[in-house]
C-alpha cells in the first residue's frame, strides 16, 4: 500500500469542505475526480473513512484516526518544501576537515559561523583528503577541508587557508640539509595525508629513504615522539603555536616552490547548499585572508 500526499491532500479537503462538491471547487478538480480519489484511498487502507448522512459525509473513527495523521504528514511536507526553497543556512552541516585544519585553523572561523547562524547544526569529523573525499561522494558529510590537489572533476571549492609547510626536527638533532643527516625516523599519518607526500618527496630528493616509520594519529603524539628525538615530521607552522615546547624543536623549510600547501573548502560539484556557501563565504573574508597568509 502507499499513500501518496496528494491522496491526503483530497481526503483533508473533503473533510474541511463538509462534502466532495466543495472540496472539488477549492481542489480545481471535477467532482468525479474527487470522489474516485476518496474510494480509492479507502481500498488502499481497506477501511470506510466516511459515512453519509443525508447530505453530509461525517468521519468514521478510521477516517479521524487518519486526519490526524494527514495533518502532521502534510505540515511536515510543507515544511521540508519551505526548507529546501530557503536560501537561509539552517539543519544540520555535517563538516569535514584534515586534523591540522581542525586543531588550528577552524576554532574561530567556526565560531563565527555559529555566532551568525544559531539556527545550523554543527557536525564534524577528522580524516585525511582521501578519506574525506569518499565521504563527499558517499553522501556522508556536506563539504570538507582537504590539501589541494582535489578532483576538479567531481568537486567545486575555494582556497580557505594557505599553509607553510615544513620539517620540524629536535634541536639536539643536526640540521637536515647537512649532508647524511637526514633522520632515520619518519614520524607521519596514515598514507592519504599530503604531508607525509611531501615529506617523503623530501627523501627522494636527498636521494635516501627512512629506515623506519612511525604512524600516528595526532600532531601533539607526533611533536612529542619528535622533541624526544626519535625522528623528523613535517607539518604546516601553523600546528607549533598550539605546541608548548615548539622552542626546542628546529624548524626546516622546504626548498622554494614547494614553501605552501593551500587548504581547500570543497563540495560535491553542483550540489552546494547555503550552509555551505555560508561557510565559504565566512572562510574567504578579508580577515581570514589575512589569517591565513
């Protein structure tokens, strides 16, 4: 059986107008129309929904049962209509962001997200650019924070943040550009994170390769397997002002050309939404701009 909203729609109407003939003249429908609609709902549900007396119809017990329901379904399709033709930011926003993104950058932008928009829900979730990008295209979350590059194909985006990336090793530890002194010791994410790319693009070019890796799941574990000197990590800059001890720890940049890595807000293609937009907008403000550099 399935009930369609324009069934509800007729039934209410009958109901409000006292009778098929009002009901047809409010509906823009023919009276015959009306009155198959009504017989026809009742053969789905298999129960009578009116009885005639004299010239009225009056509601059998099933019929009130389902006027009740009529009414909260159709309200709330009317609602969800309204919603959808909204251009205001509103719901649920399911946000996701690479860890760095999450740690550091995201407090204040998403703070005045909430500040300016009470009525959306906040959700987010960490993980690296692969992940969140299989996120985007399984439906799982509405956008994402990710390192370029992204697939122009599948997605829209804007620049929100340009990083600096480099190697951060212990100070007791010489520096890395000194011949063989590269570290032993990777200390990076999972593969999929675009500065455990660049780090180990960083190897090839000084023509060797880590005896051994050390995957782990947080920036901080990593700074401090680093100031311990087990091995060098790279990240952006940006992760050693939330670090207490960055002061005993040296810091490398990389060659030029390869001293940025921008952060992109990205969307499924064709499918951005006000929340999204909302974001977007909050993200690439002038004063974020000038955060970001």
């Amino acid at each position: 059986m399935t009930m369609e909203l324009s069934d509800l729609r007729i039934f209410r109407a009958v109901v409000q107008e006292g009778g098929v003939t009002r009901a047809a003249a409010k509906l823009h429908r023919v009276q015959s129309n009306v009155t198959t609609r009504v017989r026809q709902l009742e053969q789905k549900l298999g129960v009578s929904l009116f009885t005639r007396e004299g010239k009225r119809l009056q509601l059998t017990p099933a019929g009130r049962s389902l006027l009740g329901y009529a009414d909260r379904l159709l309200a709330l399709a009317a609602e969800a209509e309204a919603a959808l033709q909204d251009d205001k930011p509103r719901g649920l926003f399911r946000l996701g962001a690479m860890e760095s993104t999450a740690a550091v950058r995201l407090p204040a932008p998403l703070a005045a997200f909430s500040k300016r928009y009470p009525a959306v829900e906040l959700a987010l979730t960490t993980g690296n650019p692969t992940q969140l990008a299989g996120a985007l295209l399984a439906g799982e979350i509405d956008a994402a924070l990710v390192a370029e590059p992204v697939a122009e194909a599948d997605f829209e985006s804007v620049v929100a943040f340009t990083e600096v990336p480099a190697i951060v090793t212990a100070k007791t530890r010489p520096p890395v550009d000194a011949p063989g002194q590269a570290p032993e010791t990777m200390i990076v994410f999972e593969q999929g994170c675009p500065h455990r790319a660049r780090l180990e693009a960083w190897y090839r070019g000084q023509g060797t390769l880590p005896r051994n890796i050390v995957e782990l799941r947080s920036y901080h574990a990593m700074l401090g397997c680093v100031l311990a000197g087990m091995g060098a990590a790279l990240l952006p800059e940006s992760v050693l002002t939330t670090f207490p001890e960055s002061k005993r720890l040296r810091v490398h940049r990389l060659p030029q050309g390869e001293m940025s890595l921008r952060t992109l807000l990205i969307w499924r293609r064709g499918l951005g939404t006000p929340n999204v937009a909302a974001l977007a907008e909050i993200l690439t403000a002038p004063a974020a701009e000038a955060r970001s550099a």
